[in-house]
C-alpha cells in the first residue's frame, strides 16, 4: 500500500525530483516484498527502518502542503498500520529462549 501511496504522491504532480524521491522511497517495499513472502525474518526488521522516510514525508505534506492534506494522513495513518503489523509480526515469531552467552 506504501508504494501505491508514493506512486500517486508522484501523480499528484510529477516533477524530475518527485520521480527520485519517491523511486528512492518505494524502492525498500519494492525489494522487501518478496522476501516477507518468502518469510525472512530480518527483511521485517530492516522494513521497520525504512518507514521512517515515508513517515518523514508524511508529516512534511501534512503540515506545509494543505492541497495533499488527505493524502498525507492517508500515508501517516498507512505508516502506523505498517510499522504495528511489522513489530507484532516480529513479537510474535521471537524465539522465547534466551540469547546464549558463547563470549567469555
């Protein structure tokens, strides 16, 4: 969905620099999904990491460009849903035993 919403953040009103802000952004979804489907752990690790640009954007639009206000709440409401199912997937698929201390 994140990637939906940067692509029509593109359309809104595409310029050279919205092309490449928002190919850099959706590019982490864009590599990340196949290995979520696959199911590699660390790959909901690092997705978590990369909410923080589009989040960024989020709250620049919504504050300073009122014209794409819903579409900026859209995105910032989208990002939190993301990062919860994100953190809960990782909670849940913790191991419950404790890391080993192999150092001495």
């Amino acid at each position: 969905m994140l990637a939906w919403l940067i692509a029509i953040w593109i359309l809104i009103a595409p310029t050279t620099m919205r092309i490449v802000v928002g190919t850099i952004l959706a590019l982490p979804f864009a590599l990340g999904a196949p290995l979520i489907y696959i199911g590699h752990r660390r790959s909901y690790a690092w997705l978590t990491l990369a909410l923080a640009a589009p989040l960024a954007l989020g709250l620049t639009e919504a504050v300073a460009n009122g014209a794409v206000r819903g579409w900026a709440v859209t995105l910032l409401l989208d990002v939190l849903a993301t990062f919860l199912l994100l953190v809960g997937y990782l909670r849940a698929t913790r191991s419950s035993s404790p890391p080993s201390r192999t150092a001495p």
